[in-house]
C-alpha cells in the first residue's frame, strides 16, 4: 500500500513538474508598463541647488518632500546620517547649506 502512495505521488509530482514547464515556455507575451513621470519641484531657495545635485545623488527628492517638517535638530541628524552612515559625499560646508535650506523650506521653524 505505501509502494503505491509513493508512486502516485511520485506521478503526480511529475505531471506537475511537466506542466509547469510546458506553461512556462508557452508563455510568450512580454507585458510592462510605463509609469508616468512626474518630476517632484523643490521650494525654491538658497542652498537649493546642492539639494538637487547632492541629494539626488543617492536618492530622488521625493524623499524630502515627503518627510513631516523636522526640526533643525532633526534635519542635522538625517543629513549627518546621509553622510556618516551612507557615505554621501557632502562637505561640511555643503551639508550646513543643505540643512539650512531644509529647515527653511521644510522645517518646524525650529
């Protein structure tokens, strides 16, 4: 009784792998999609420029704009983490310009 089991089992595993292989190659049709693009615009502003060429480099900007208004603090703490952490090469001057314009335009103020 277990003898036969294994062999239906084996069998139908078999017939299985067969069809999924069978399905697979039949399958010719590429499909995809093209999602539109829609640029995100940074506030315009002094320090503007270094966000879009600095930042960009590792991420797009969406980021930023997509983040709740942080506090100076904050700001300082995720652009240092850019750069400590994730190595983005930004200059000590760079990075107090990009924090600048950051709290300025998407910051609490504080």
């Amino acid at each position: 009784m277990k003898r036969i089991v294994v062999i239906i089992t084996a069998v139908i595993l078999a017939l299985s792998l067969v069809a999924g292989f069978a399905y697979g190659v039949s399958q010719t049709t590429v499909r995809s999609i093209t999602m539109p693009v829609v640029p995100t615009e940074l506030t315009a502003g002094p320090g503007r420029e270094k966000v879009k060429t600095l930042c960009a480099i590792c991420h797009s900007v969406d980021y930023i704009t997509m983040q709740p208004k942080l506090t100076r603090a904050q700001w300082t703490a995720t652009t240092n983490k850019m750069i400590k952490v994730m190595g983005a090469p930004i200059g000590e001057d760079d990075a107090k310009e990009i924090i600048n314009y950051l709290v300025a335009n998407y910051g609490t103020g504080n």
